[in-house]
C-alpha cells in the first residue's frame, strides 16, 4: 500500500457550509401555524380558527451575541442528533429587519418593508 493513502472507500467530502446570514434569516423566528387543537381563539369572532403567528422585531440591539447550537432534535426518529455542517461567520453581518406591513387602502397589495442592520463580526 502506498504511503499516505488509507484502507478501505474513500471518505466522502464534508457538506458545504451554512452561512450565518442564512441561520438567522431563516430560522430565528419562524411562523408557527395554529390549527387543529392548536387554534387561536379570535375575541372578535368568540371562536377558535386557524392562524399564523409571527414575531417581527421593531430594532435589532447595538451588539448581537450568537450562539449556535450543535443538536436538534429530529420529531420523525424522536432522538437528539448531532449537526456536523460547519457554520461561516463573515467580518461584516448585513441583516435585514422584517418591519410590520405598512397599512393599505383595500385596492393596494401588501408591502414588508426591509431594513439592513450591518455589524462588525469580533
């Protein structure tokens, strides 16, 4: 056997890396939908119906701590597991702010307003 080259298949290569950016945009604050025995109760209606719960932040803060965790828990195997993707941090992290939907006449369609927030990665 030749120096330097191992036994058996060849290792598979690592998967490409999650951005930052990414984690953050995407799965920070999802939508969570109510529904079934979930449902929200309306006060104006008096009744339970179905529904979309979303958090939307009015500023982010002068300094962003980040932690990123390394488990989750998968519902359909019902066992913890381990994430083996490596996460790229950049030097500058530009975010954008989902802002409330600006209010709108009937005839208009609805319009979020995005707001960049840059900070300086340490």
């Amino acid at each position: 056997m030749a120096a330097g080259k191992a036994k058996g298949k060849a290792k598979a290569a690592p998967p490409p890396a999650v951005r930052l950016e990414h984690l953050l945009q995407e799965t920070a604050f999802p939508d969570e939908v109510l529904d079934g025995a979930n449902q929200y109760h309306c006060p104006r209606c008096d009744r339970k119906v179905d529904a979309r719960k979303s958090t939307l932040l009015a500023k982010l803060p002068p300094y962003l701590h980040v932690t990123v965790e390394r488990y989750h828990y998968d519902l359909a195997k019902g066992e913890r597991r381990k994430l083996n993707r490596s996460v790229s941090f950049p030097r500058r992290l530009e975010l954008r702010l989902r802002a409330p939907p600006l209010p709108r006449a009937e005839n208009q369609a609805h319009v979020e307003t995005a707001i960049p927030v840059v900070y300086e990665c340490i």
